[in-house]
C-alpha cells in the first residue's frame, strides 16, 4: 500500500464523515485520466496528503492548499471543452464532498 492509502485508512472516523474508498478510488483513477491537468491535481493531492502525514505540512496549510486547487479545478472546468469537462468536474466534486467536508473534519 502506499502512504497516501495508509494515511486515509489509519485515520480515526468515528463521524464517518469520510468515505474512504472513494476517495483513494478519486484519487486512484484521476491519476490515470487523460487530462494532464486531472492527472496533476491528483497526483498533488496524493503528494500534499502524504506530507500531512509526514508532518511536513500542517492541516492548516494543507487545507489552503486544497482549497486553491478547488478554485483552480472549477476554472478549468469552465475553459475545458465538454470531452474532457468531465473527469474535471469529477475531481472537483470528489475534492469538494471528500477532501473538504470529509478529510478536513478529521484532520
């Protein structure tokens, strides 16, 4: 397993807040899409992800992080033609409702 998978798994849910598999499922195929620009985000998350475990980022710096890619992800969206607008806003909704209203409660 990679860091990033061990870090998502050893974190303590108890609100259930956090949909695990798919997240790393998110993350896993974005890295494949053919977007490079997915590609990008996702592999920067896993990156900002395993150094929050390493402790070489704080939940605050990586909650602004993550934020930013957020609003760059939904400005992408908007200038990508239609084919490729929709692993965009896959990623985006992914970061959206598992990043932001899930990891960032448990961090």
């Amino acid at each position: 397993m990679s860091k990033f998978t061990d870090f998502i798994d050893g974190l303590a849910d108890k609100g259930k807040k956090l949909a695990k598999d798919e997240l790393k499922a998110l993350i896993a195929n974005a890295k494949k899409d053919k977007s490079d620009f997915v590609r990008l985000q996702a592999e920067n998350l896993e990156r900002w992800t395993v150094m929050l475990a390493d402790e070489e980022l704080t939940p605050k710096g990586y909650k602004l992080l993550v934020r930013k890619m957020e609003v760059l992800t939904q400005l992408e969206v908007i200038k990508l033609k239609v084919s490729a607008k929709a692993s965009a806003q896959r990623l985006a909704d992914g970061i959206e409702k598992l990043v932001i209203k899930g990891l960032f409660a448990l961090i």
